[in-house]
C-alpha cells in the first residue's frame, strides 16, 4: 500500500532535509548526485554519476532503502552489497521515525553506504 499525500509529505520533507546536508555542490552535480526515489512503501537513496567507459550514459545505483512497515509502525534500513543484494543493516534494522534511518545513513558508522 502506498503512502497517503500526508505521508508522502512528512517523507519528503525528511528526505530533502538529508539531502541537503548530502548531495555535492551544485557545480559538480552533473558529475556526481544523490537522490531519492519513492515507490509505494519503498525509499531507495540514489547516486547517480556517469558511467566511467561511456560519459554519455549516466548509471543510477541505489545504496541505502529504507521500507515503512505499516502493521508496526516501523521502518527497516537495507544496504545493498557488493553481490547487488540488498541486506538489512544489522547495527540498527529498524527504526520508528524515517528521520532517524537517515541519521544511521547519514553516519554510516560501518561504511556501509558511503564507503
């Protein structure tokens, strides 16, 4: 089930405010960006840069989803391995706010989102 408008406002509202602290200068940003993308109860975190062989084509990769689950009012952090299988973070899996897994992200005390 996907968010309802107010939902779907709160969540933005949290993720503009991670991605202003994140994404590079705007100078550098066709080289290198960070962005989000919702679907239905799924965020993935994105960075989106040329690929290295071919500049004309630009590569999205997600590293961090955060998904809401409604039947306990919780939401669960993955990160994406080297394999392009998603895991679940195990320093902290769930949280009760999404302003809080974006905190975890934005520490990343194991190195696991921004390396």
């Amino acid at each position: 089930m996907a968010f309802s408008e107010l939902e779907l406002q709160r969540c933005e509202r949290d993720l503009n405010a991670f991605l202003a602290k994140r994404r590079p200068p705007p100078s550098i940003r066709n080289e290198l960006d960070v962005v989000y993308r919702i679907d239905k109860q799924n965020i993935e975190i994105v960075e989106i840069r040329p690929d290295w062989r071919d500049p004309s084509m630009v590569r999205a990769r997600p590293f961090a989803r955060i998904t809401y689950v409604r039947s306990g009012a919780y939401w669960k952090l993955y990160w994406i391995r080297a394999s392009l299988k998603w895991h679940s973070y195990a320093p902290q899996a769930t949280t009760r706010h999404l302003s809080e897994a974006l905190d975890v992200i934005d520490r990343d005390e194991h190195g696991c989102f921004f390396g």
